[in-house]
C-alpha cells in the first residue's frame, strides 16, 4: 500500500529537477516494461492507473510531500519487522514513536540513493532533456539493464538488512542476505514471465483482472524473498560467528 506515495514521491521529485513533462511517463514505461505481465490482459490498465494516480504530482506541495514521507516510511516498518522476525536472539528494535522516527530517518536517507537509481535506469531518456547528455547516454549503454538493477537491488538490501538489524551483524552477513533476496525475486520474476507467456496469465478466464492479479502474485513472492533474505542473513551470522566488525563492536568503538 506504499508503492502510491513512492511513485507520487519519485515523480514529485524527479520531476522538479529535470523539469519534464516526460519523466513522469518514463517512469511509469519503467514500471510496466519490468513486470512479468507482456502476455497478460490488463497490462493496458495498470499503466492506466498509475498514470492518472500521479497525475500532477509535479506540483505538489511541501506539506502534501511530508504526509507521502511518512507514509513511504511504512515500507521501511515493514522491511523492519521482517528483519526483526529473522533476529536469530529475538532481539526487536525500539518501541513507537522511536521506530516510526527511525523509519523515516532510513526513508530519508535511502530515498536520494534509489533516485539516482532511478535516473541512472532512465538515463537514456533523461539524456534528452539534458541536451543528449553524453554521459547520461554511456551510463545507460553500461549500468542500465538487468545486470545494473540487480546489482542496485543488492546494495539496497544490504544497507537495509544491516541498518535494520536490532543486533549485532555484519556488512558481510547482510550482503549474503541481501544477494539471495535479490536472486529469489530475479528467479520469480523469470518464472512468471515464462508462465504468463506460456498460458496468459489466466486472461481468458479473469480478463482485464489477470494483469492485477499477477502483479498481486509477483510483490506478494517479492516480499518472501526479502523475508527469506533476512532469515539467510541470519544464518550466515550464527554460521560465522558474528565477526570483529560487528554494527555494535563499531558503535562502542566510536
């Protein structure tokens, strides 16, 4: 229920800054061109809903932009529940409000780096409005794609498994999590591809409901990955002894 406020969030803000009218389709091209719906009815109507759901997002105020952050950060409350579930010494972190403060310091912090992301996977179609940016086009011809996604999806989960963790853990530890999240969701993505290209996704029986429902089918086995990905993390820790440089060895250090 989060994903409306980051994309109003992500247009808001991109938007402002390169200051295009096409960003926004872009995105949302983005979107629908790397779920695993091409064969399946109602592709046509989820690009529908989310191109009239950010609709003037470009204009939107500070006060509208603060209420979306701290709806965004509901995301991080649960990426920190999962990670808080995998804790292998049942450790949970802080109660509210300080939770919900943290969450969205994480939101804050985490929100620049997956924008740049963000441009860097529409780089090519930026390069154009900034005057066919050279470089804007090398970045596209060699980190775009699925090779610079999936190494994006890596960094994100490591730095959420680790700052997220209640305990001690590891950079080591959470990159091992965070390599398996993003495998398991790349092995989802690629097996519901060839099963909606294979039988349609069920068009023929839920008709234009078939592209809903297999979006619903792929974030619900996206969020199993990172469940899973927190549990491995978990494992690598208790397999490997924890380690010198530990989050909370480096606090006391400090």
């Amino acid at each position: 229920m989060t994903f409306p406020a980051l994309l109003l969030l992500a247009v808001w803000i991109l938007s402002n800054i390169f200051d295009s009218p096409n960003v926004r389709a872009d995105l949302i091209q983005e979107i629908i061109d790397n779920l695993p719906l091409d064969q399946v009815q109602g592709r046509k109507e989820i690009e529908d809903l989310l191109n009239q759901l950010t609709q003037g997002a470009g204009g939107l105020g500070v006060v509208t932009v603060g209420i979306l952050i701290y709806s965004s950060s509901a995301a991080i409350g649960a990426l920190r529940h999962a990670v808080e579930t995998a804790n292998e010494k049942g450790l949970s972190g802080p109660g509210f409000p300080k939770n919900k403060g943290l969450d969205i310091l994480i939101m804050l912090v985490t929100l620049p780096a997956a924008l740049v992301f963000i441009s860097l996977v529409l780089s090519r179609d930026l390069a154009s409005v900034v005057n066919d940016s050279a470089f804007l086009t090398w970045v596209a011809d060699h980190l775009g794609g699925p090779i610079g996604i999936f190494s994006a999806g890596v960094l994100f989960y490591t730095w959420i498994f680790w700052s997220l963790n209640p305990g001690s853990t590891t950079w080591s530890s959470a990159a091992v999590g965070a390599a398996f999240t993003s495998v398991f969701i790349w092995l989802v993505w690629a097996a519901l591809r060839f099963w909606f290209d294979l039988s349609g996704g069920g068009s023929a029986v839920y008709g234009v409901l078939a592209g809903f429902l297999g979006l619903l089918l792929f974030l619900n086995l996206a969020s199993m990955a990172v469940v899973l990905g927190a549990h491995v993390a978990a494992i690598w820790r208790v397999y490997r002894g924890g380690g010198p440089k530990s989050k909370t060895t480096a606090v006391a250090a400090g």
